[in-house]
C-alpha cells in the first residue's frame, strides 16, 4: 500500500485515475489549503479499518486470546455481525 497525496484541484481533475489507483491499493491522500483534508481508499481497506474500531469486535478478540491465545476471523465476527 502506497499513501499518494494530492491537492483538491488535481482529485477533483483526475478523479476516475484516483478512484483507479485507490482500487488497486493506493490510499490518495486530499490535501485542502495544503493540509490533509481526506482520502480516497479501497472498500476492503475501509472494511478493515471499521472492523478495527469497533469495540465489540475489539472485545470479541480479546475475549477469545483470553481463552486460547489466538482468534481465527470466524471467532472475532461470529454473532457480531
């Protein structure tokens, strides 16, 4: 993964490349007024992220590494979502 940082006039003029890039993994960093603003990722690395952040899920992990040192994904999502 590569974090690519661009102004918002040049997102804006090549969105469709930025959207291609960001697909295969790029994360396209939006600078505003020359300061991060926002960016542009995959859907699985948001998923991933979201995932991450959730306490429940957190909690789930921690839970199931109490019991048996590891967590498969299928312990850390089961009845969650």
């Amino acid at each position: 993964m590569t974090i690519q940082t661009t102004s918002m006039a040049s997102a804006r003029a090549n969105f469709a490349e930025s959207l291609d890039a960001a697909s295969k993994g790029e994360v396209i960093l939006i600078q505003r007024r020359g300061k991060p603003d926002t960016a542009i990722v995959d859907a699985d690395l948001l998923e991933d992220f979201l995932s991450s952040t959730n306490p429940r899920i957190i909690d789930k992990i921690a839970s199931v590494r109490a019991e048996s040192g590891s967590v498969s994904i299928d312990e850390a999502f089961s009845g969650l979502l």
